[in-house]
C-alpha cells in the first residue's frame, strides 16, 4: 500500500467521537491531526497491511497520529536499527506515541538489541526515554529462553526502580510500575523483590484525556491466587 491508500483507508474508518475527543487535547496533540481511530482497531488495520518498512518509514513522517502509529505497527524488527530507535524517540511528540513505541507488544520489543536498549534508557536524564526504557523492560519481562535477561539482571533493576519512583513523573511512574509488575511475575525471587517495592510505592495515581483513571495496583496484580499457584507462592 501506499502512504496515499492509508490515509484513504483511514479516512474511511473515522470516528467521529474520537476525532472530538481529539481536538480536545488542544496542545497535547503536538500539532498531529488524527481521524480518531482507537488502538484496538488500529492494529487491526496494521495486520492487514502487513509489514513494510518503506511504508512505515514514509508514513512515519505524515503529521496523522492514526498513519504514524500504523507505521510503529507494521515496520520490520529484524531491520530496525539502533539509529533508528535513537532518532524515532525524539520524534515521540511528547511522549505521547511512547506507549506503542516501546510497550504493548511493541515491534521495537522484537528487536535484538531490546535489552541493551532498555538498560541503557531506563538510565537516561530524557524523561521520554525512560518512559520508553521501562516500556521496553517490560516487554523483556515476557522473554523466555535464551533471549531472557538473567535474575540478577531484573533484580538490579527492581532496586532502580524502588530508588527512583519517587521522584519521577506520572507518566515515568506508570511505565516503572508495569515493569515492577512483568519481572514480578516471572518467579518466585523476582516476585518477593517487586512485591516489596510496589507495596512501599502503593497504587499509582495517574490521569487520562478522559480524567482520573483508577490508581495502577501493582500489588494487586503480583499477589492473583493463579500468580501465586504458578510461581509457588
């Protein structure tokens, strides 16, 4: 497809509500215009598109919110590069593209540089890149295998967390608490260590375009009965 048949595709696929909801934003939009199209129903457009570099790369310079987060959805892991990752998050708007930049499955997750990335973010003095780094440490919380950083490696990064949350921002403060949340699911170890932490930092209190959302619990999501009998705890 070219950039032309999904703006097409797009524009066909308006809603209206959310194009209202858009304009509300005001400032926050970063100067994007948007046809109002949700996440869910955006990544279905991307999977039937498919992968395609050169079209992620051209929608990616389009100034439509709905066009660049296709072009997140459908660029190819195995040819982003490290450049690229660099470049592309001074591009985030804000931020506000972050949270399909680096989490929810993000194709940036699916690279093999992920994990030097995250560590390497998560560090940074760039809110938006420790905003993306914990996106990303979080997705590598979901690795297994070879691929899968070691114990010591989350642990270290538990102990980061538990030293830094306080003086984060919101937004920083609720991707640090969905990575507490993936390493604490992975053992045993790591769930006593992120439970200890989220227990300190307490429910999340954090806000939407729509108003105050329901405080992010990580407790609650490391101490389910299921977690417990999975990890023997």
């Amino acid at each position: 497809m070219t950039v032309s048949e999904v703006l097409a595709l797009l524009d066909a696929e308006r809603d209206e509500r959310g194009m209202r909801n858009w304009e509300k934003l005001g400032s926050g939009t970063a100067g994007m215009r948007s046809y109002g199209i949700g996440l869910t129903r955006l990544r279905k457009l991307a999977k039937r598109i498919g992968r395609n570099r050169d079209l992620a790369q051209a929608l990616w310079q389009t100034d439509v919110y709905d066009a660049r987060v296709i072009a997140l959805l459908v660029d190819d892991p195995a040819r982003i590069t490290r450049e690229q990752a660099e470049k592309q998050v001074e591009e985030l708007a804000g931020g506000m593209l972050a949270h399909v930049f680096a989490s929810c499955d993000a194709t940036l997750a699916q690279t093999s540089f992920v994990v030097e990335l995250a560590d390497q973010w998560v560090k940074s003095t760039d809110p938006v890149r420790r905003d993306c780094g914990y996106g990303l440490l979080y997705e590598a919380s979901k690795f297994s295998g070879k691929k899968a950083p070691s114990a010591e490696f989350f642990l270290a990064h538990v102990e980061r967390i538990a030293d830094t949350i306080g003086t984060e921002s919101e937004k920083v403060r609720l991707s640090m608490g969905a990575a507490l949340m993936g390493i604490g699911k992975r053992s045993a170890v790591l769930n006593k260590a992120a439970l200890k932490v989220a227990r300190k930092v307490g429910p999340i209190e954090f806000t939407s375009a729509s108003g105050q959302c329901e405080p992010f619990d990580v407790v609650k999501h490391l101490t389910t009965d299921r977690l417990k009998k999975k990890l023997g705890v």
